[in-house]
C-alpha cells in the first residue's frame, strides 16, 4: 500500500520515486490510500498513470482509495479514472480482480 498524505507536487516528486518503484514490485494490485492528501499537482497524477500502465502490463491493478473531493476532481479532469487498470475504491474494499 503506497499512503499519500498531506502535499504531492514537484518538490515531493523525488522522494516518492522509490516508493513507486517499491510498489511496482509488489506481486499484488496496489492500494493508493489518498484519504490524508489534501493537494496534488499533476506531477502525482502522471506518476500514478505510469505506474497504473506499468501494472497493467503485469496483470494487476492499481487501486485509489478515498481521495478527497478536489484530489478526487484532478484524478477526473487527468482521466487516470478511465485508464485500464485504475480502480477507485470505497474504504478498505477493493473490487476483485477482472480477468
């Protein structure tokens, strides 16, 4: 589980590269819980659009818990929403996986 919390903008872009390396290692679909992030840029978006491809190509999921409302817009205004692999999902609960 990758935990975004607080600010994720460019200046934070460098330390959460090697938690996204980490997660992409992960032998499991990965849960983003966004419930503490208050403000992103599209630096955070396009990070996840390329670990959620990354992913994909390994057959699992990229999962978004619980952002906030104006996270939640930027995730819709991007599209990661709509992309292959991307899920959101309700506290704690992930969907099962599709094959």
């Amino acid at each position: 589980m990758l935990l975004c919390a607080g600010d994720e903008d460019r200046s934070t872009q460098s330390l959460r590269r090697r938690a996204l390396v980490l997660a992409f290692r992960a032998p499991s679909d990965v849960m983003v819980d966004m419930r503490d992030l208050s403000f992103a840029d599209m630096t955070l978006i396009l990070d996840l659009a390329t670990l959620s491809h990354r992913l994909r190509r390994r057959g699992r999921r990229l999962l978004l818990q619980a952002p906030q409302p104006q996270i939640m817009q930027l995730i819709e205004i991007a599209g990661l929403d709509r992309l292959p692999g991307v899920e959101m999902v309700a506290d704690g609960w992930a969907a099962p996986a599709v094959a």
